[in-house]
C-alpha cells in the first residue's frame, strides 16, 4: 500500500518536461477571447450577462463536457445590493478516477478603482485580460483536449463567478469559488487531485506571479507545474506574493490548487483593461505549459510491476 500512495503522488507530481511539447493555438484562444470581448460586459446585473451565460455553456457542451450551472445570491456590502451569481462547471465525460480541475473566473469588474480619471473609478470595465483571458484560454485547451483526450486523466472545468466581487481594502471576493467549494458534494462528486487556476494571462510583457499562498499550500503541485511554464520562456517574478484568488479557498478541503496570475499588467482593474493589450503569443505559451504538465502526469494508476 505504501508503495502505491508513493506512486500515486509522483505521478500527480511529476515534473518531467515532453521533449515534444502540445501545440495549441494562441489564435484559436484569442479567438475566443475576441468573441467574449464583443459578447459585451459580464458585471453583476449586466443586460448581456444572461447571453454570456449561454454562450459559455453552449461553447464547452459543443466541446463534450457535461455542462451545469450553479446559481446563488450574494449580498455586496457596500452598495447594499443583493446580485444573483452563477458558476458554470463542466464535467469531462471520460469516467477516469484521476481529476484535475482548471477554473477560472469571469466575471468582469463593476469598479475601476485603478483608473486615472477618478471619474470613471465606479463604471464598469471591459476586463478583456481581467475576467476574459482565462476563460478563453480554458476552451482552446478544451478544444485541444477534445481532439487529443488523455489516456488516464479527466479534466473537469469551472468558471467562477464573482471573482471582482470585493472591494479594496474591504474583502469581499471570491464568491464564486467560495460558494463552490463549500457546496461541493452537491455539484461536483469528486475528489480531484489538483486545481489550476487561470488569471489575466495574456498580457504582451507576461511575467507569472511566485503566488505564495500557492507556494506555501500546495508545494508539489506548484513544484511539478512551474517547470512546464518555464520551458515555454516564460518568466516568473522574482518576489513572492500572496494573492487571495479562486485558489485560495481549495485550501479548507486540502485540495492542491495553485494560481497561474501576471499582476504586473499595468491596466490591471482600469478601462485601458481592452482586447487591443492581449497577446495570442502569451495566450499559447501559458496553455503550452498547462497541457505539458497535464500529458507528463497522464499516467496509469497502477504502481508499475
């Protein structure tokens, strides 16, 4: 038995890097970004955030995963509003044991307290690196999984909502995952091995975040997937940063999760936050590493003989 968990864990672990790396398309992910763009805002009460809805839903059941969407109300403090926020989670119909969960959220932001003009700070933002990017990149490497499944591996993906719920200073975010993990029985009958979250990932001068929380609670995870990265040339800051994202609550169920971020994007919560700032190149080099990492631990569950 011993030897079988020893296994087990180097095989979600693994850091080997594929001496012949996936291909996944940077145009096809900012395509998809550019179709979410032009879909309209996704801020809470946003007259285009039902379309969206569908739109998402009906990309990743085109795609074949199984599609659900978890709806729930949540009181935001200071406006005194109460909005109604959906998670949508798709579940891999392959019926294999091992699980990985790639999230992100998308949402996008109903303040921009980072802009210049002070009067534009409580108006609605585009957020086409900051609540897009992500979500895009997910249904390229949806799409790439569907014309090259894993053998051993299920990839299950939930796009969280209320990421931007909070405000500075004042808490208030992550909704989404929040409400998610605690209500996981219910919408999610698995246990997965690991959570990789995606977040403003297609700057043109992308740097990934040394994410601390991710460092501090899921040390092999964040060991094993940061290699595949770095073989893309993609550079990684050289302090680390604690970020309360939607990887942060996995934590109370001790589930690995880690946040794949680039907070050095100068647009980062502003209106200047438009489609015209994202990068395909950046896009493909992040779901490179993903799918690197997700080919090197799609390995049998058996302990070898």
């Amino acid at each position: 038995m011993v030897a079988i968990v020893l296994y087990l864990v180097h095989a979600v672990y693994s850091p080997k890097i594929w001496a012949e790396p996936p291909e996944l398309s940077g145009d096809t992910a900012f395509a998809y970004l550019q179709e979410l763009v032009t879909r309209g805002n996704r801020y809470y009460a946003a007259p285009t955030r039902p379309d969206q809805i569908r739109y998402m839903q009906k990309t990743l059941a085109d795609l074949g995963w199984k599609v659900s969407v978890q709806s729930f109300e949540a009181l935001e403090t200071q406006s005194q509003n109460i909005y109604t926020l959906s998670n949508i989670i798709a579940i891999d119909p392959q019926p294999h044991t091992r699980r990985i969960i790639l999230g992100s959220h998308w949402d996008t932001r109903l303040w921009a307290e980072e802009d210049h003009n002070v009067f534009r700070r409580n108006t609605p933002i585009t957020g086409a690196n900051d609540g897009s990017s992500g979500v895009a990149l997910i249904f390229a490497i949806a799409e790439y999984l569907k014309n090259h499944p894993l053998s051993h591996t299920a990839v299950d993906i939930v796009l969280f909502d209320g990421e931007e719920f909070g405000r500075p200073g004042k808490g208030g975010y992550c909704k989404g995952s929040e409400y998610f993990v605690q209500s996981m029985e219910s919408v999610y009958p698995f246990q997965p091995s690991a959570v990789i979250v995606l977040d403003m990932i297609a700057d043109s001068q992308l740097m990934l975040e040394q994410e601390l929380y991710s460092i501090r609670n899921s040390p092999q995870l964040w060991t094993a997937v940061t290699p595949h990265l770095k073989a893309q040339q993609i550079p990684f800051s050289s302090v680390p940063k604690p970020i309360q994202d939607d990887q942060f609550p996995f934590r109370a169920r001790n589930i690995p999760a880690i946040l794949l971020i680039d907070l050095s994007y100068p647009h980062w919560h502003t209106h200047k936050d438009t489609l015209d700032k994202c990068d395909p190149k950046s896009m493909q080099r992040v779901g490179n590493g993903v799918l690197s990492w997700l080919r090197a631990n799609d390995v049998t569950i058996s302990p070898p003989q």
